[in-house]
C-alpha cells in the first residue's frame, strides 16, 4: 500500500474555462442572430462573431461555434419566413436575375445565402480575436527585456548585428 498514488480529479469539461462557454453562447449567439436578422438587424451577426473571438479560445472552437451560429441563426430565420413567404420562388428570381440556371436556381441562391452568414460571422470572429491579441499584448509587459520601451536594435548593452548585404562576399570559397 505504499505505493498508492491519489486518484487524480477529472474535469467535467477538458480543456480551458472558456471551453465551458461554447454551447450556451452558441445557443445565444443563434437567438441573437436570429432575432436580429428577424428584424433586419443583419449586421447583429458581425457583433456575435466578434463575441466569439472575445470569449472562445481554443484552434478551432470559436470556428465551430461561429459556423453553428451563423448557420443556425440564419436557417432558422429562413424557414420561418418559409411559413408565411415563398422564399423558394424569390430566391429563383434572384438566381434568374444573376443568370444562374432555372432548374438550380433557388437552392444555389439558398445556400449561397447562408454561406455569406458564415462569412459575416467568420469575419466577425477574426476581428474579434485579432482586437484580443492586441489588447493582450499591449497589456502584458515584455517578458524577455531588461528595458520594454526599446527595441532589440535600440539596445545599448549589445552591439546591433550587421546586416548580411555589409559582409563581404565569400561565395568563391564555396564554388573553389
């Protein structure tokens, strides 16, 4: 019995804490979206995305949620109005004015609608994790130098390293 380890305590969710928040913003996220697209507030989706890069870190995590949203959020508003509007008929219109073929029409016009959600929300999402990165960095005090407002070729402690085109040529003792 000496060499019993303790059991190590499992987490109910892996990974960061913001991973905690991916299902119940996406969950709101669609809601906001769809509510805001429901009332012509298309641009509400741009804002969602840049929630997403604000609160979900993680590769790949605010992109799945980014396209869940948009997806979800625009979808849904589509076949709402589904019910009350022949928006088969209107997206045909649309793909006939464009010149797409008549057979096809409606469904690529469809689909190309909810692919511009993705991007909206996608360039939302980009926008907002780029301004975390920033704020990030601007916040945080160099970890590495003695002296933060200077950069490395500023510094006084050390000779600036020369650049490659002022070294003299040695390429004929590599071809002799």
């Amino acid at each position: 019995m000496k060499n019993e380890q303790p059991l190590k305590q499992t987490r109910m969710w892996p990974g960061n804490k913001s991973n905690r928040l991916l299902l119940p913003a996406t969950l709101i996220g669609s809601a906001l979206v769809w509510v805001g697209n429901h009332h012509g507030l298309w641009w509400l989706i741009i804002i969602t995305g840049m929630g997403f890069g604000w609160l979900i870190r993680g590769k790949n995590l605010h992109l799945i949620a980014t396209c869940t949203t948009a997806l979800a959020g625009w979808g849904v508003d589509l076949l709402w109005q589904a019910r009350n509007a022949n928006i088969v008929e209107t997206a045909a219109v649309v793909g006939g004015i464009i010149g797409l073929p008549p057979a096809y029409s409606s469904s690529i016009v469809i689909v190309f609608t909810l692919m511009l959600a993705w991007l909206l929300c996608a360039s939302g999402d980009w926008v907002g994790t780029a301004s975390r990165h920033l704020i990030i960095a601007a916040i945080t005090p160099q970890a590495h130098s003695p002296n933060p407002g200077l950069r490395d070729t500023d510094r006084q402690d050390r000779p600036a390293k020369a650049h490659i085109a002022t070294q003299p040529a040695t390429c004929e003792k590599v071809y002799q």
